[in-house]
C-alpha cells in the first residue's frame, strides 16, 4: 500500500493526527470532487437534467460499485439517507409479520438506536428481545446461542430475528458473523447485521456471512460523505420482504387503484434522493476498491493493534476493549481525569478522536459500569509519525 500516496490523496491529514474514522473519516479528494461535479452540473443545468446526463453512472455504475464492495448483486442494494435509516427500514418492515410473544436476539453490544426499536416494538407489538449470552471476550458465544435457540424453539417460542452489531462503536470487540450466519442459516432464521462500523474497514462478503439483510453508513470507515448509507437485502429475501413504506419509486402505480412491487433491493428508497451524496459514496466504494478492502483491513490491524499495545503502557490509562479479535476502535479511559479532559487536551494538539459513552451500547454500559472513554479509531491512512504524536501527548496528558 502507497501511504504518501494515499495521504496526498487527503491533503488535510498532513496538518492534524486525525483518528475518529468511527466517527466520521476525512473522504479522500476524489470524494469530495465526486460530489462537487454533480453539486456543479445541478447548479448548470438544473438537477433533473444533471441526473438524465448522468443517468449511467447515478443509476448503474454506482450501485454496481456498492455491490462489489460486499460481494452483493447490484439489484440487492438500496441505498438511503443513513445506517439507522436502513437499519429501521429493515427492522419496521419485517415488524409487520409479527406476532405477540415472539422473540428477537441481540447482543449486549447492540447500537443504542437498535436498542430503542427493541422497546418499542416490545411496546407495540409485545414482541421480547433476549441477549444471547456472551463468551469470555465479551463475543456472541456461537454455542450458547444455539443451544439458547433450541431452548426457546423447545418452549413453543418463535424466534423472528437474531440482529447483531458486527463492530460495536463503544470498543473494539468484533463480533463472529460468519459463524452466528452459520447458526441463523441452521436455524432458518432471519439475521440482520448492522455493518455500521464494518464496511470500509473490513473486507465484508455478505454471501460468506450468510447474512440476510446488512446494514451501513457511507461517512465511517468508508470516507464517503455524510447523509447516506446503505442496505443489503439478499435475493431470497426480495421474494417476500414488503416495505412498511411506500412510494411510487418503490412501487409502481398500475392504473389508480393498484401497485407493482419493484423487484429489487430499491423497493426501500423513495423517489427523491440527493445525488450529489450519492456521487460521493460511488467515489468512495471506488476509492476503497482501488486500494482494496483486504490491504485495508491488513495495514488497519497494524496501525490499531500498535496503538493499542502502546496506549496500554501509559501509566493510569486502562483499555477498554473486549474481543479476542479486535477492530481498529480503541477505547480507554484514565484513573483519575475524565476523558473530557484529556480530549481538549489532545484536540489543542490538533489530535482529533471521540468520546464513546455508554448510549452507544446501552446493555453494555450497564454491566460494565466503566466511566465515559477516549475513542481513538485510526484508519489505514494514518501513519507512524501520528501513531508517535499520539502516544507522546496522551503521556503528557495522563500525567
Ligand atoms: C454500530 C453502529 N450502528 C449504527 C450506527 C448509526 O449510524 P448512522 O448515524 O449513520 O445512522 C452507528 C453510528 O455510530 C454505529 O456505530
């Protein structure tokens, strides 16, 4: 991988150590000048004759791009205004066949946004969300939840949806997708995982997950823009799945009284979109395809397990990841400061990360009851001289 080169292609990495990617990334120049065609060819000749000139790579070429990145077929795709969006276009949609008593299972790692659907169809529909039990990493235990679906299939339980967090936000722990795919395939179950913090990061390949919707953003680990993301609906999903909203891009009005269901994945968007977003995901599916998800993934476990290891040395600081395999989220706290504290410290350095609290991963939080974290998330663009910047001001900071 060509490091100079690809920071040349991000002109602001030069002036800042810059590692909040699980927050939002720096796009690489050929995003941003993706987005700014389009944005100029709208304010040219108006946005419905921009997209009519552009209709092949709008329409064809990026859904194309999309699909490749997670070894999808084009027409599986939708794409929509955010990870959340898709999650909840998902979720609401397959809502609508269920039925009082049924059980969904997740993880005590799930997005806070996911956790509040749970409520509330828990509220409307009396449907129950069970967390299958952990292993000693804090990872999905693949046995346990076999033999916790073979329990409740045994009660008379109809389980609806196991729905997982691949990478949660609030640590590093990845969860084993591959193999809880094996165990909802076994079960004939629907699992739905949210790929917020994946795409961009790890080489995803739906058909090897054996997932059956996935679900993501394009601002993360992908560096594309922020207001969209993304959804996978597999082909066999498409033959039942009906969206809990409609419009007639969705569907197409046949006569006045009646309606056909488009037959892909696009089902779930609507008629208005904002292109020049779109244009900036499609360079940022390209970007990564260039550069390549496998070398990505390889270059980002260097710089991340490297940084972690180091920030583990800092007297005071404690790590707070779990997982036996980890993801480029590292997150820590200090004995006595508060994270607060030492992030205006780093940012006056012009060292840029997050925080990560427990809103995040809300069941998290509370059996933990670990304080409010510093959240570094580096990426493959960052480089030795910001993993050495980083280390020398946390120390100063700690002190
Ligand atoms: C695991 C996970 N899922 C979902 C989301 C929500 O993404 P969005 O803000 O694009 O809706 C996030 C955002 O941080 C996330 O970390």
């Amino acid at each position: 991988m060509d490091i100079e080169q690809i920071r040349a292609d991000t002109p602001a990495l030069a002036d800042m150590v810059y590692m909040n990617a699980a927050g939002a990334a720096i796009s690489p120049e050929p995003v941003y000048n993706g987005m700014a065609f389009i944005l100029d060819e709208e304010s040219r000749m108006g946005g419905y004759h921009a997209h009519a000139k552009y209709t092949q790579e709008l329409e064809v070429e990026l859904y194309t791009s999309v699909a490749k990145l997670i070894n999808a077929k084009p027409s599986e795709i939708a794409i929509v205004e955010s990870a959340t969006t898709a999650w909840q276009k998902v979720f609401y949609s397959l809502a609508l066949t269920w039925n009082k008593g049924d059980i969904i299972l997740s993880s005590t790692l799930e997005y806070g946004a996911n956790l509040v659907a749970f409520l509330h169809v828990k509220k409307l529909y009396n449907v129950d969300v069970k967390i299958i039990p952990d292993n000693e990493f804090g990872e999905i235990d693949c046995q346990a939840m076999d033999a916790q679906i073979d329990d409740l299939t045994a009660a008379g339980k109809n389980i609806v949806l196991i729905a997982v967090s691949h990478m949660p936000s609030n640590n590093g722990l990845i969860q084993p997708a591959e193999q809880i795919g094996k165990i909802a395939n076994k079960h004939n179950i629907i699992y739905l995982l949210d790929a917020c913090q994946s795409v961009g990061q790890y080489p995803i390949n739906v058909k090897k997950i054996g997932c059956d919707y996935l679900t993501t953003t394009s601002r993360k680990f992908l560096r594309g823009p922020r207001g969209n993301g993304f959804m996978y609906v597999s082909s066999k999903q498409l033959e039942t799945i009906q969206p809990n909203v409609l419009d007639f891009f969705g569907a197409e009005l046949d006569g006045a009284n009646n309606y056909k269901l488009r037959k892909d994945a696009r089902r779930f968007e609507q008629w208005e979109n904002a292109y020049t977003l779109r244009a900036g995901l499609h360079a940022a599916c390209d970007y990564a395809l260039d550069v390549g998800m496998h070398k990505i993934w390889k270059r980002g476990q260097i710089v991340a397990t490297k940084l972690r290891a180091a920030i583990a040395e800092i007297p005071q600081i404690h790590i707070a990841d779990l997982g036996a395999q980890q993801s480029s989220i590292i997150t820590c706290y200090h004995e006595n400061k508060s994270s607060k504290e030492m992030l205006t410290f780093l940012e006056e350095e012009k060292i840029y990360l997050a925080l990560a609290s427990d809103s995040s991963a809300p069941w998290d939080g509370e059996k933990r009851k670990l304080p409010e974290k510093l959240r570094f998330s580096p990426h493959y663009y960052n480089d030795e001289n910001d993993m050495d910047k980083v280390i020398e001001i946390l120390k100063i900071a700690a002190q």
